[in-house]
C-alpha cells in the first residue's frame, strides 16, 4: 500500500514536470512567432519603443571603454540631440547592439572604409529571412540590466579572493571525516557534522558577496550560447562575423562548461535543486566554479570582448538597414572627397515633414535672421548629417558630398553652477575647445556656432565675435555660424559665405518658410513680434521708433 501511494507520487512529480515543460516549450515558441510577426509588420516604420528613465543607462558602457581616436564630445552630442537621433534609429534587440550603435554614433570614422558594413546593411536590407534570423538570435541575448557588461566587469575586479585551496581543503578533511568513522564511527561523525556547520557558516558569508556578480555571469552565459545559433547560419555576407564568434567562444569554452551549477532558476521549488542548494552549501562546488569561471574570465577577457563586439556592430548593421527603410528613400549614401561641404535637399531626422535646404559651401558660412526662423535647425542638420555620413554611412539628403571632418559645436550652452562658471565664461571655454582642437592632428575641423559670445555687451561681443570668427576661419576650420548682429555680416564678409532666414509678420501672424536664402538677412521682426504676441500697440511702436532712430542716427535717444 505504501509503495502504491509512493509511485503515484512518483506519477504526479513527473507528470508536473512534464506538462511544466511542454507549457514552457510552447511559450518560448509562441513568444518567437510574436517577435517575428512584429519584426515584419514594423519593418519600414520608426521605433514604437516607449523608454523608461533608466533604460539607456548602459549604452554608454561600450563607448566609455574603447576610447580611440576622434570621438564627439559631451558638448556637441547634447547640442544636436544625439540622444534623441540614436533613439530614433534604435531598432537593436540586444544590450551590446545599443552600446554598439551608439558608440558608431559617437565616433565617427576618420578615413573612408565603410565597403564591409555597406555590404553587410544591404544583405540585412534585401534579405528579409536572414535579418529575422539573425534579430531573434539577438533577442534570446535581451537587454536586461540597466548597467552595462563593462560595468560588471570593472566591478567582477574588486572580487578579491578566487582561489578554491580552502575548498578543497575543507573538502578533504570531509572526506577523512567519512572514511575515520569506519574506523572509529563517533570521533569521524562529529568531525563530519563539525566540519559541515563550518562549511555552511563559511558558504552563506561567502554567497551574499558573490550573488551580485551572478548576473554578470548570466549575461556572458547567453552572449556565449547566441554564438552557437550564430553558428547554424550559412550567410557568406557575415561568415567573417561567424567565425570570430566561434573562435572566441572555443577560447571561452571553459567559463561555460558546467556553469548550471553556478547560474541556475532560484525558488523553483524544484526537488531535484533544493537536493543540490544542499549539496553545494556542504561542498561548496558552486562556490569553486564560480572561483574556475572568475580565472577562466579574466584570463579570456580579450575574447568576450570580440564577442560583445562582433554580435553588438551585427545588431547595428541590422539597426541601420532598418532605419534607412524607415525613412521612405529620404537618404543618400555619403561621397567623400573634395574640400566643400555639398548637401541637397538635406531635412533634420528628428522634425517630422522637415523643410529640405541645398547649400554647396566653399568657405565658412554665417547665418542670420529673426527669432524662430530656421538658423539654429539648420545648423544642427547640417551637424547630424555630417555625423552620421561618419558613422552609419546614411545621410538625411538627396545628395551629400564633403570630406572627412572633426566635429565640434557651441551652440545650447548653460551657466556652470558646479564650477561657478558664468554664462560668458562657459562659452569663451567651449570655443577654446574649438580653437585648440584646429591646432591638433587629423581631419580638418567642423565646428557649429550659435550665436558667438551672446553672454556679453553689443560693443564687446561684436569686436570678439568678428575676430574669433576670423581666426577660425583663418585657422583652416569650416565653421557655420549663426547671429543676430546683422553688423557681421559686413565684418566678415570677405571670410564667410552669407545665408539668412527670414519670416513674413502680418498684423495679426507670423510665418516662417524655413528656406535657405543667399545674403544677409533684409528686414528685422523682432519688434513685430511682440505685437503678434498681443503686448500693447504702444509699446511696440514706441520700440519700433527708437530702433529707427538709432539705424539713422546711430545714437541712442
């Protein structure tokens, strides 16, 4: 009767487990056929991704440890809302994807070798199968974290202690507990069960600081099993991409062998891994793998950073082919030669409907034009456009034609309250950037200034901005400036190419056409403004007189 009752316990336990796995089967493959028709479905369309505050903590974490050569910096990402361009152009499925790309967007190639990557966007483009292929491979990897691998890694440093002698130790005095109580039964089994209250002592203090870094291992765990579906593909376009990750992954192989020990589900419940929660708190053999996976680790550093390389760039190859068939046929592949910036009918990525400009500019260019008229838009699209031109090899234009630039700008600028800066200072520092960077090595200078010098009086900022425009333009860099000071226009007129914006004010309305015209701006709205804005009539005819006056006179009355 006991044994009856024992087997259809047996019979539920393993019929439970069984119906538990098929259900688990059956999610995983309804949960692919999702991705897939969702994959399809939004293929030519912008992102539908909603963010969270804390979900792109980690795409810097890539970029932050591979600094090499010319990267934008702080200034000009925030400037041109770089964060808002690479949220646009986010379709990666996988953490390394989004680090990846942002790190393509933050350094932006200094020499034109963009042959393999426009290869492998166009395989992605053109080959819908391979694409899906590869985006479901790279969303059994996931985001997860909001800290990225870098970040573990750098803290997998501070772990300390890795060596396994004291477990082995233990684990021998254990093994002579067992064998002396064949032989003298009470002194072996409570050295036994003395040596087990040491070790659990010993495994709890040493769990709790090692459970932070598990998470790190998971991540490394489920890069490394990507590679192997990786490797079922049979696409020439991305076999060298292939056999890197099958090389490192071999190198690696030692960190993954037998990790279930160490990274297995938690409060399962499952029988069969309380029994093993009980067999490593004894014997601590979770605790001397993770000890062979932190040596393994360290020692292969180099090879799991190939990994996260190889599968992040597939992820933003895949990213960028999505993004140029989102944007309609509104993009052109990047010519670089010559030493003029060409752009036609180029429109800003961010701006919906945006207004297309042509400019072919053989020298700097100067800017000017009333309030909300277009000049600071159009320096920006002209900014992004050239970065991404060095970065995914797509630009916003029907044709784009430049060569090889460093870029800077100055342009949103704001007091310092941590270092006490001023308004006025914080700008001089950001064009002394500019003016230092000219001086240094590499491709020539590309820098983007919004109104030069507006933390200070008319008689200074005029005399300073003249003469630094100059020196910069003197200096070799291709600057595109913007200002209200229509007096620089003819200071400068010698040095920059002349552009303005202008609106029409009526008594009841603005309108701006946001096109580009050549020469200095004509008319001053400003004023006008005011009344299209509802402040009184006799304000603005009282401004209004005094500013004719001065234009006459030249003198304040």
């Amino acid at each position: 009767m006991e044994n009856t009752g024992l087997f259809y316990i047996l019979v539920f336990i393993f019929a439970f487990t069984l119906i538990a796995f098929v259900l688990g089967i059956r999610d995983e493959a309804n949960a692919k056929k999702n991705l897939i028709y969702k994959l399809k479905k939004n293929w030519g369309n912008a992102p539908k991704r909603s963010y969270k505050d804390d979900d792109l903590d980690h795409v810097t974490g890539y970029f932050d440890n591979h600094k090499e050569g010319f990267q934008i910096d702080d200034t000009t990402w925030n400037d041109f809302n770089m964060d808002g361009v690479f949220i646009r152009m986010n379709y990666c499925l996988s953490a390394s994807g989004e680090e990846y790309l942002y790190h393509m967007l933050r350094t932006p190639k200094q020499t034109d070798d963009f042959e393999e990557d426009e290869k492998k966007i166009n395989f992605f483009s053109q080959n819908e199968d391979a694409r899906i292929n590869c985006q479901t491979t790279l969303a059994k990897i996931g985001k997860g974290s909001r800290y990225s691998i870098y970040d573990y890694l750098k803290v997998l440093n501070d772990v300390g202690d890795f060596s396994n002698t004291k477990h082995y130790v233990m684990l021998a005095l254990m093994a002579c507990a067992i064998v002396m109580c064949f032989f003298f039964f009470e002194v072996g089994a409570i050295a036994f069960l003395i040596l087990n209250v040491v070790n659990l002592f010993e495994y709890f203090k040493i769990k709790g600081k090692i459970d932070p870094y598990l998470t790190t291992y998971g991540y490394i765990l489920k890069v490394l099993a990507s590679t192997k579906l990786f490797n079922k593909f049979d696409y020439p376009e991305i076999s060298d991409d292939i056999a890197q990750l099958k090389e490192s992954a071999e190198n690696l192989k030692g960190f993954s062998s037998g990790a279930h020990i160490l990274v297995k589900t938690s409060g399962s419940g499952n029988p069969l891994e309380i029994f093993m929660d009980y067999i490593c708190m004894t014997t601590h053999i979770d605790l001397i793998k993770f000890n062979k996976m932190y040596v393994q680790l360290m020692k292969k550093k180099d090879d799991l950073d190939k990994i996260i390389t190889t599968i992040g760039k597939l992820d933003a190859l895949v990213s960028i082919a999505c993004y140029r068939e989102s944007v309609k046929g509104q993009y052109c592949i990047p010519e670089f030669d010559g030493k003029d910036i060409s752009c036609e009918e180029v429109i800003h990525p961010l701006i919906e409907n945006a207004v297309s400009n042509s400019i072919d500019a053989k020298k700097c260019v100067l800017l000017t034009g009333s309030n909300a008229s277009g000049k600071s838009t159009f320096l920006k699209t002209i900014g992004i456009n050239v970065l991404l031109a060095q970065s995914i090899h797509t630009v916003l234009a029907k044709n784009y034609k430049a060569p090889m630039f460093r870029v800077y700008s100055s342009m949103a600028l704001k007091d310092d309250i941590y270092e006490g800066d001023s308004y006025y200072i914080v700008e001089i520092k950001s064009m002394k950037r500019i003016i230092d960077a000219a001086k240094e090595e590499g491709c020539q200078v590309l820098c983007f200034v919004d109104e030069v010098l507006r933390g200070t009086n008319t008689i200074e900022r005029i005399a300073a901005s003249t003469e630094i425009l100059k020196f910069l333009s003197d200096s070799k860099v291709e600057c595109f400036a913007a200002t209200h000071d229509i007096e620089l226009t003819q200071l400068l007129k010698d040095n920059y190419e002349l552009y303005h914006f202008e609106g029409n004010v009526s008594d009841n309305d603005v309108h701006f056409d946001y096109a580009l015209k050549k020469g200095p701006a004509t008319n001053r709205n400003a004023i006008k403004l005011l009344g299209v804005l509802g402040y009184d009539s006799k304000l603005v005819d009282n401004a209004q007189n005094l500013a004719e006056k001065f234009l006459t006179t030249g003198v304040w009355e």
